[in-house]
C-alpha cells in the first residue's frame, strides 16, 4: 500500500469518526443521545489516539478542540457568556490520573461530577439577570425563564454579594423522583425517558416554563465565571462564599492536601456511587488555589487545573431480546430481561431485572427495543428504559403469563391492590422450593455447605423432597435415589455423605436460624434475632398474639401480622413439627455472654485473622450491640482488618475510634477497647 493510500485511508477514518463525535455531541446537547455516556467517551478516546498518533489530522476545528455543541433550537435566543464555559478533559484508570497529579501539584479540591446538564447563572447587584445553556461554551442558549422556576436557583442573593458574579451550576434531577415523572410522561402519551440527565436536559429547554417547573430540576453550583467587587483565594473559599449568598454548593466537595488522598477520595466514591443525592459518573479534581490555577491556565477545550476521573460505566445499551418470568421462594413471579450479552461495571450482563409486570409497563419497553441497562448498586443488574428513537417498528409487547411459568398454576396478587402477582402453589412448585432449600441452606440460616442449587434441585426432581419437612429425616436410601448424591454405581458419594452430616451439625444451630430458614415472609435475621431472644422457643412464639409479637422491638404489625399468617397453613405448621421431632432445635438458650455491647454500633471491615465476617457479626449481636455495615456519625468504632478499604477512611474522616483486632477483642470482652 502506497504512502498516498495509508493518508487517504487515515483521513478516511478521521472523518467517519468525528461526524460521528460531532452527531452524538450534538445529539447530548441539543436532542435525545441514542448512545451513553461511556460509549461516546470510547469514540472520543479514539478520535484523539488517532490524532496523537498522526498529529496531522489534528485540525483547529476538530471536535476534539471543541467545547459542547452549538444551539440548534430556535425557541431561544443565543447570548455570550462573560466568560468561556470550559469543558474538562478526562481520565480513566488510577495510572493516567496519578501521572496528573505528579505534573499538577496541589492542595486540591475534590467534587462529584454530577450526571446533569451545565447551566451559566449571571447576578447583577445580586438580582438574577439571565441563565443560559452552555452551547459551544462561547455561545449558549438564554433560558433565563426556566432557570426561575427552579427551587434550587436564588432570584436574588443574600448578604454581602459582588456587583457581578457568573457562576457555573449542574441542573439535575434526583434518582428517586425519577420514576414519578417518567410516570407522568407516560400518561400524557409521551415516549419514557431513558435516565434522569436528559428528562434534565429536555427540561431545561422546554417553551413552557410550568412544564420545566413540574420537571422537579435541581441545582448545585461547581464554577465561577466572570465576578466584580470580589475575589477569591481558592476554589474552596469561593465555594463557602457562594453558599453565604445563598446558592447551593455541593456537600460532598472536599480538600485534599495530597495526592494519595485524592486517590482514597476516588477509592472511596467508587463504593459509594449510590449514596449521592444525584447520579454521578466520576470525580472531578481541581488544583484549590486559584492563582495556581491563572498559572497552569487552559489548553482549547479544558482547564489544566482540573480533571475529571471516569468511573467505568453503569450504564450501557444493548439489545433486549424477550422477557421472561421467575418465581422466588415466595412465589413472586418477577419479569426479567433476556439481553444481548454487555460489560457494564465489571462484568458480561445477560439478563436483568424488570421488577413486576407493572414496571414493564411503567418503562415503557418493548421486546427487541435498544435498552439502557445500570448495574444498581455495582451488585443487580437493572434495565431503565428503551432507547425509543431507535425503534423500526419490529419490536412487541410483553404479555404478562397467566399461569406459573414453571408448575402452571394460575398466577394473582397474594392480596387485593399488590403490585406482585404470585404462584399460589408454594409448597410444591418446583421453584420456590428449590430456591426455599438454598436459602435456608445459606450461611445466613442453617448454613449447609453441601446443599447448593443444584442439589437442591436434584432432591425435588428425583422425588426425595416434596417440601422441606422432611429434609432433616434424609438417609443415605433417600439419597440413592438422586443423581447429585451418588456415584455411577449408585451408592452415596462424598457430597452426599458430607450433606448428611452438614444436616445433624444444622440440627444445633439457633433458634432464629430455625426462623429465618421457614422462609417467613418479612422475617429476615434481624426480626428474627428480636423474636428468639424475647420469646425463647417455637411454642411460645406460635402461643402470642399479633399484638403481642409486634411489640417486639425491631418487630412491628406487618412482620407480626405476616408471621401469624404462616402458622395458619397447616403444611406450614407440619414442617416445624417435623424439624422437632428430627431433632432441630426449637428452644433459645439464654445466653451466658454479658452484654458489652449493647447500645453501641460498631463496623467491621477488612480481613480479620480470627474472625470470619459472619463470626464477628455474631459476636457483636451475640454481646448486644448492632453490627452495621456502613461508617455514619451514629458508628462507635470500626474495627479493621486487611485491605479494609474505603470504610476504614470514612471512619477517619468522621473522627471515629478505629480498633484492631486485638482491642476488638478487649472490646466484645469488657464493652471498652481500651
């Protein structure tokens, strides 16, 4: 291939990718993005390797000089910012943002990127004058109008204010008010939104500011432009001015004198992406002082004093390929998404959860819809909505089963007005027997290693189990008859003797493990832990009245009311007789452990040497005290191991005592760790 050929090919290549850039900017700006965050990240990245590695493609116009996208919509007028809105440039590995930190020392100042639409507010003699969209961050669009029904933005400020002040703000809308608009839009015969920063986007540019007002935008304030009869020494202090003046700053901003706290901050938010009152998609940090920042100045596009870290995606698209239903241990009959394989947040996604048949409704999807898919809470996957624009009319619509999709018997709501329909055949529907048989093998109940799904699934298939009554009554002849349990000749294998004896250990574990493996509705560890230890055996338990359990301290009427309701089935009712008379425990020993404990929280993180982390939780309820899994003003110590992470610097940052594992033990003996 000749030299003339390798250049035509290049700028071939240069010009596909940065239409493309160019139309999904444009798109994110000034209309509804048909790709994510992260997906146009990636384009980005590549049309800028492709120009530092030919930098003669890396033209004064290209996108990746460009701030935002010029206005395209005619329903507002453009106006000029005092100052440039900039963009920031991006990193996304603790590599490329340690290699910043070096060339840019700090103090720095860390904030959360909020996941919204930027927004430029002008203040003159301290009345608003005008807002505006950022545009080409020259030039944006006057939507001062809508900025004023927005709680969160001050017509005018208070105290000691400049005669001018621009400042730069990130209009938002909360995760939790999300699906009551979406709702609303619904109703109104409009496609659903896809997340909550273009609903935030599109509201912002609406004609009609009563309709921006019933978008429930938020506002915090993150810059600041152009300002007369003012100065400021830092970004931190001009954060805190702000804030006098009345305009809402962000409370999770903090001062950072190093760069290894920078890079706790950023390990710390990692863990904590959810705990925001806004989505956020990385974590910006800025050299604080601003006479630093005049020195390192700006490059086309983006400070030098600031970079954004990129967290990897949450969210992604991909193709929705039919929905399914499953039935938990409950019965709960739960429509799930069957996806074309995505990595999102660490891992391959193929299926995800869709909640109830009414949520399918509520989002709006269609089978064979481009869907936008989060991984909640970096743990289950969720699909959030369809990317409608993309639709070409083959896709169709769910229709909820009637009947189990798996025993078929005909599915309703366990009560009038649930959202939840449920298998009514609960006790030998394949499926929430097995997924009843794994959970009360889970090490949060009678923890038997040897009873995995597979096997629990075996039991019932073979017919040795027709509900769990009988599982502490099983012989090595029951177990013959399983393929899981046995050898080729058909005796019992070592799995098969090693669940046997898992079940005699089981037999001697508390009584609120013997409540929660019943698979109570509503009764988890917690509930049951308060039951047990008030009550003290099964019989007094099933004796008290309604009222009486729901006086039980952590109790409450619809854990009570729930668990009177199970002993009214008599198979329900036969299962614990069963369990007696097989030998499981029904009575709760007093406990002999003095209570050092109790009215402290302590958290445990980190490996311990002598602890697992189930034995030190124990140890902590087991002494009266509450074992929580996360560090808040209300913790009282936080004991901590190896690799301890991001709660052992919340601990710090909050003042609390931290202990290790030796003063842990002083702690659960003598109440004091000292």
């Amino acid at each position: 291939m000749t030299e003339a050929q390798v250049s035509e090919d290049l700028l071939r290549q240069w010009n596909e990718l940065a239409k493309e850039v160019r139309r999904h900017r444009d798109l994110y700006y000034n209309g509804d993005p048909v790709i994510t965050d992260a997906e146009f990240d990636e384009m980005f990245r590549r049309l800028q390797q492709l120009e530092e590695d030919h930098p003669e493609l890396a033209v004064p116009d290209s996108p990746t000089k460009e701030v935002g996208a010029a206005p395209t919509s005619t329903a507002f007028e453009d106006v000029e910012h005092l100052e440039p809105m900039m963009s920031l440039d991006n990193v996304f590995s603790a590599e490329e943002l340690s290699d910043w930190l070096t060339k840019t020392p700090g103090p720095y100042l860390t904030e959360l990127k909020i996941d919204g639409v930027s927004i430029d507010l002008v203040y003159e003699n301290g009345q608003l004058t005008r807002a505006a969209t950022r545009g080409d961050g020259r030039v944006g669009e006057n939507i001062t109008a809508n900025a004023r029904v927005i709680d969160d933005i001050p017509h005018e400020l208070t105290g000691d204010f400049p005669a001018l002040l621009e400042v730069r703000g990130e209009v938002f809308i909360r995760p939790e008010d999300f699906p009551e608009l979406n709702e609303l839009r619904q109703k109104e015969g409009g496609k659903p939104f896809a997340n909550p920063r273009n609903t935030a986007a599109g509201g912002l540019r609406q004609k009609d500011p009563e309709k921006v007002r019933n978008r429930k935008l938020r506002m915090i304030c993150h810059g600041i432009g152009a300002r007369e009869g003012v100065e400021f020494s830092s970004q931190h202090d001009a954060y805190e001015k702000l804030a006098a003046w009345g305009l809402p700053v962000s409370e999770y901003t903090k001062r950072a004198e190093t760069a290894e706290e920078v890079q706790k901050t950023v390990e710390y938010w990692a863990d904590h992406r959810h705990d925001a009152i806004h989505e956020m998609d990385g974590l910006v940090i800025k050299v604080d002082d601003l006479a630093a920042q005049r020195q390192l100045g700006f490059t086309s596009r983006a400070p030098r004093w600031a970079i954004a870290y990129k967290y990897p995606p949450e969210e992604v698209t991909t193709k929705l390929k039919d929905i399914a239903v499953s039935v938990g241990r409950t019965g709960r009959a739960t429509p799930f998404a069957v996806l074309e394989p995505v990595f999102v947040s660490g891992s391959t996604v193929s299926m995800a959860t869709l909640h109830n048949q009414h949520e399918v409704k509520r989002k709006g999807v269609l089978i064979g819809d481009t869907v936008v898919v989060r991984k909640a809470g970096e743990i289950i996957p969720e699909v959030l909505g369809p990317v409608a624009d993309l639709r070409d009319g083959t896709e169709k619509e769910f229709v909820f089963p009637e009947n189990c999709p798996v025993c078929g018997t005909k599915l309703a709501p366990a009560k009038e007005g649930d959202a939840d329909w449920r298998c009514p055949n609960t006790r030998s529907c394949p499926a929430q027997l097995g997924q009843r048989l794994e959970y009360l093998a889970s090490r949060g109940a009678f923890d038997i290693e040897a009873l995995g799904e597979k096997g629990a699934q075996d039991l019932i298939a073979s017919g040795v189990l027709i509900d769990e009554g009988d599982l502490f009554t099983l012989t090595e002849s029951d177990l013959e008859k399983s393929s899981v349990y046995t050898t080729k000749a058909g005796t019992v294998n070592a799995s098969g003797k090693k669940l046997l004896a898992n079940l005699e250990q089981a037999k001697e574990k508390e009584l609120w493990r013997v409540l929660v493996a019943l698979s109570i509705r509503h009764v988890g560890p917690t509930a049951a832990r308060a039951l047990a230890s008030r009550y003290g055996s099964m019989g007094k338990l099933l004796d008290a009245s309604v009222d009486d359990l729901a006086d039980t301290d952590g109790v409450g009427g619809i854990i009570a009311e729930s668990f009177k309701e199970w002993f009214e089935v008599e198979w329900h009712r036969d299962i614990v007789r069963k369990w007696g008379a097989a030998g499981v425990n029904m009575e709760d020993e007093a406990s002999d452990l003095e209570q050092t404990l109790e009215g402290l929280t302590v958290v445990v993180t980190g490996s311990l040497e002598n602890f697992s982390r189930d034995g030190a939780k124990e140890a902590i309820l087991s002494r009266g005290g509450k074992a929580a899994g996360s560090v808040s003003k209300k913790t009282d110590y936080v004991v901590v191991g190896e690799n301890a992470g991001s709660k052992e610097t919340k601990a710090r940052d909050l003042g609390i005592t931290i202990l290790d594992e030796d003063q842990f033990r002083t702690l659960l003996e003598t109440g004091d760790a000292e």
